[in-house]
C-alpha cells in the first residue's frame, strides 16, 4: 500500500490502521522527519517526496515495487489549502494548491494504474466535503477536491471491467496539524472569548448534526474499509465522514434556537 500525506493527521492514521491489518505500508510526504518517526514506530517504509513532481511519483511507485513487489492499494491524501475568494485568489496560490491536490495524484495514478491493475486492487482518495458543498473564501481548495473526487470517479468508471476500484472519502473537519493551524487563524480573526484551538474548533463544529470534529482515526477506519475485500462491490462510491455536516439543512438552523450568535449572551 502507498499512503501520500502520510506524516501526520489522516494518513498517518491511515498507515497505522494498514499496519496493524498486516499490510505493508510505504509513506510519502514533504517532510522526512514525520515519515521517518512512523517509520521507526510501525515499520512503514518511509519515502520523503513532492508527488506534484512527475519523477517524484514515478520513484514513489518504483520504490514500493521494489521494497514489496506489488502494489494493491493506494490513498491519495496528500493535499494543501490556501484561502481566497475568486477575484482575490494569487495565481500562484491556484498553480500551488492544483498542483498538489489534483496534478499530483494524476501523477501518481499513471505510475501506479498498471501495478494496480495486475494486483486488481483499489484506490481512496481523501477529498472534502468542500468537494460537496462551498463556503466563504475557499475557490481553490474546494475546486480542487471537486476536480479529485472526479478524477476517481473516472478511475473507476474507465478501469472497473479491469478489476480496479476507486473510491472517495469527504471529511469534515477532522483533528490535525493542517487544521490546527486553520483553527488557529481563526480564533484569532473572529476574536472569540477563548482565544485557544479548542475554543475554535468547539465553534467550528457546534451546528453539525455531531458537534465535534472528527478523528483521525475515524476517517482512517472508512479508508481501510474501502480498500479491503469487504467493499468489492463499492466503486466510483463517495463516502461522507464528517459528523452529519452535508445532511444538514443550513436554511433551518434559525430555528435552533440552542445556537447563540457567535459573541452574543448566553441564558
């Protein structure tokens, strides 16, 4: 199995879960120093590597073959965000971010799509829900998850006769290093009473059908899921794990009368 954005948060999460199932388990990300830590603490071979760069990903599917001879399952996790509104986005910040959340799996896929097929094995790609739904100043991240969520649809639509599967998952907001720092941002921009990320987080996620964020490890169980044989009739399939987020009708929350304004009195 290759894990991409394996260092920390979902796919970390990921590769452990794998591991613990027996899977052998090669991790790729940015950073060497998370991907060398799981790699002493679980055995997962530690592959340092920008998949946005076409050698980069060729070399990732290389290595894994060579370390294991085969390659039977695939996540495509990694991915990055840059806020923004359509007429303020940077082209910069659009080349960057469709850079690695879109042209870097295609990469990886073109590596991996013969091997893939040999073993008849399967694919999850990490997505959103900003996949499925928008919010304010998030074009580009959310354009971006949308073109992934097809990008593995068309996998399982082009390759299926062929025996490979290729699935999504939609987080919400999940617990990690990426999102800390969002929450971070924004305990600060709205000026809550607590400025600290639990306060943030708490008032991120108080209107969803749950009222937390999400796990690592809770989305790691619906990867894990998705790549065994208990789902070999699940393709082209697109997994909502975000604590009801996307079945909630935004248009009646004014009738919860539970939800204060954010700064408003509580009784």
């Amino acid at each position: 199995m290759i894990v991409t954005g394996g260092g920390t948060g979902i796919g970390a999460a990921t590769a452990r879960l794998l591991r613990e199932g027996g899977h052998r388990v090669v991790v790729s990300g940015r950073r060497p120093e998370p991907l060398e830590r799981l790699e002493r603490e679980i055995g997962a071979l530690a592959y340092p590597s920008d998949v946005g760069d076409p050698e980069a990903a060729e070399g990732l599917v290389r290595t894994a073959i060579a370390a294991y001879g085969r390659l039977d399952g695939l996540v495509l996790n990694a991915g990055i965000g840059r806020s923004g509104a359509v007429g303020d986005l940077s082209l910069e910040d659009w080349d960057e971010v469709m850079r690695t959340n879109v042209t870097g799996p295609l990469l990886l896929l073109r590596a991996a799509i013969p091997h893939l097929l040999e073993a008849r094995g399967s694919v999850v790609a990490v997505a959103s829900v900003s996949a499925l739904r928008n919010g304010v100043g998030n074009a580009v991240y959310a354009t971006s998850k949308a073109a992934l969520l097809q990008l593995c649809r068309s996998l399982a639509v082009d390759y299926g006769r062929q025996g490979l599967r290729a699935n999504t998952v939609c987080p919400s907001w999940v617990r990690s290093e990426m999102a800390d720092r969002r929450m971070a941002r924004f305990a600060a921009e709205a000026e809550l009473k607590d400025p600290g990320v639990e306060s943030a987080y708490e008032e991120a996620t108080r209107i969803l059908p749950m009222g937390r964020a999400g796990e690592p490890r809770e989305v790691a169980e619906a990867i894990g899921w998705l790549l065994s044989p208990a789902a070999s009739y699940v393709n082209g399939a697109v997994l909502t794990v975000d604590g009801g987020a996307t079945a909630l009708d935004p248009g009646t929350l004014a009738f919860d009368y539970r939800i204060a304004p954010r700064g408003g009195d509580e009784d």
